[in-house]
C-alpha cells in the first residue's frame, strides 16, 4: 500500500475513532496472541490498538525461566502508556482478559479519569469456576510461605477451551514449546503471588475506580472463574454505565473459543459506542 492509499483509506476513519486509543492486555505470563482477533478488528475498524507486553508479567521467550516484577511495576507499565497514548487522543480504553481484566481495573484505579472506558474479558477476582480444586484454599500456604519456593502451576486440559480442534492445536504447541495461544506451560509461584496481590488490592479498591464505561464479557461455563465475577464488578464498581455480555459456548479463553467472533463484536460495538460517546446514560446490568 503506497503512503497515498494509506492516507486515503485513513480518511474514511471517523475522526472520534482516530482519536480513541486501545491497551490490550493479556493473561498472566502470557502472550498479546491471546487478543490478537481482538486486536485485528479493531486496527480494521481504525483504531489505534496497542499490545502491551509487560517485563516480569508478559512470557519472554528468550528468558530460560520466568521470574515476576511485584504487580506494582506492572501498574507502572500501564501507566505509562495511558499517559503517553493520551497526549496524541482524546480517549484510552484499556481491554483485559483473565488477569489483564485484573491489570486493567488496577491500571484503572491508579489512572483515574486518564481511563475512559475498560473492556473485562473473563475476570477473575475470585476463582471459583468449576475446574478449580477443592484444595485451592491452600495456596496461600505457597504463596506466602517457604513451602511454595519449588512448586509451580502445570497447565492442564481443557486448558479455557470447549473447542476439541482448538484444545488439540494447544496441546501440540505445548509438546513442542512453553507457550500457546492460550497462555503459558507453567506457572512459577511468584507470578501467582503478585496475581494474587494483585487481585486483592483490585477488591478492595473496585469503588475507586471513575471511568464510567465498562463491558464485561465472561463465559457461562468459564471453568477457572464463575459468573459470580460479574456479581463481584456490579457490586464494586460505581460507573454510569456498566454493560455484561454472557457468552454460551466457550471457557475460559473466550477469546480464542467458540464464541470468539460474538466477543469482538461486543468489543467493537462498545468501542464505537465509546469513541462516539453513545453510551447508556444509566447502568446496565444482565
């Protein structure tokens, strides 16, 4: 495409689009790949969408182990963008799966009214899906004690995927590599000690949180975080106008799963509905 043709088709843009920038932010010691089909849709819609990848949260493939920054430094990070975007748009909209949707309410809290509107993909404040073991209760104990310092967190099956030929290609990558699209292999103690931190300052914080957009999307058979999730957003958050989507037929990873397609047109619809201001002037709670 010449520099000619680039600019005409950027003229087509809405110039309320041109000036709304997006944050995307993937799971824990994950990968921008996880939001990739979210990513693509809106660059196509014009947006200005931006990958973030964070030093000691994202996977770094050139690290022979994985080692965490405290989630403080991850707040820094997404910060520090937010400040940057905002000097060249009008408005920042910060879109989060899993632990990103934790990042970006806590990215949210420290930024203020720099936040316009936050996307929450699959939250997890609390983990109490149906594929979590009744022995969660004790992590803790490797968190925050010298019992943890060997243990790690092996992915499993169905690995936040319904979709079979999905969850096949997963598992092949993971034969061959530490990494797939639906995050990482294993999981170190110190990146679920910060999750953790992480997570607890977000609960006890959700009512400082002044961006008045929010969509959450979340899946009915999500089997590491409920639906109660939602209850926990729509009691926390104080926001003019909060909006939540339950998709059918995915897990955890909605994004990449069955319902990914409804999932970015959610995603786009909101951001429209953001960079045009013609959102609900009241709460919206499904």
């Amino acid at each position: 495409m010449s520099a000619r043709d680039a600019s005409d088709e950027l003229s087509l843009v809405p110039p309320e689009v041109q000036r709304t920038a997006v944050v995307l932010l993937h799971g824990l010691c994950s990968t921008p790949d996880e939001l990739l089909t979210v990513q693509s849709a809106l660059r196509a819609r014009g947006y200005a969408a931006h990958p973030l990848s964070i030093d000691g949260y994202s996977f770094d493939a050139n690290a022979p182990m994985q080692h965490a920054a405290p989630y403080e430094h991850w707040l820094d990070a997404i910060q520090a963008q937010v400040k940057a975007l905002r000097k060249q748009h009008d408005r920042v909209m910060l879109v989060g799966i899993s632990a990103g949707s934790s990042l970006a309410l806590g990215a949210a809290i420290r930024c203020g009214r720099e936040v316009d509107a936050l996307v929450l993909m699959s939250t997890t404040l609390r983990f109490d899906g149906w594929a979590i073991p009744r022995t969660q209760f004790l992590l803790p104990l490797a968190f925050y004690t010298p019992l943890g310092r060997l243990w790690q967190y092996r992915e499993r099956p169905p690995y936040g995927v319904k979709n079979e030929r999905v969850r096949a290609w997963i598992e092949r990558e993971l034969r061959h590599r530490k990494i797939s699209r639906a995050g990482c292999s294993v999981l170190g103690v110190d990146h679920l000690r910060e999750h953790d931190r992480l997570i607890r300052h977000v609960r006890r914080n959700l009512n400082a949180v002044q961006c008045d957009n929010v969509l959450a999307l979340h899946a009915q058979q999500d089997e590491v975080a409920s639906v109660a999730n939602l209850g926990i957003l729509a009691r926390g958050l104080r926001c003019r106008a909060f909006r939540t989507v339950v998709v059918a037929n995915s897990y955890h990873m909605i994004t990449i799963d069955n319902d990914r397609q409804q999932v970015v047109r959610e995603t786009v619809s909101f951001a429209d509905a953001v960079a045009h201001g013609s959102m609900p002037e009241h709460p919206l709670y499904a």
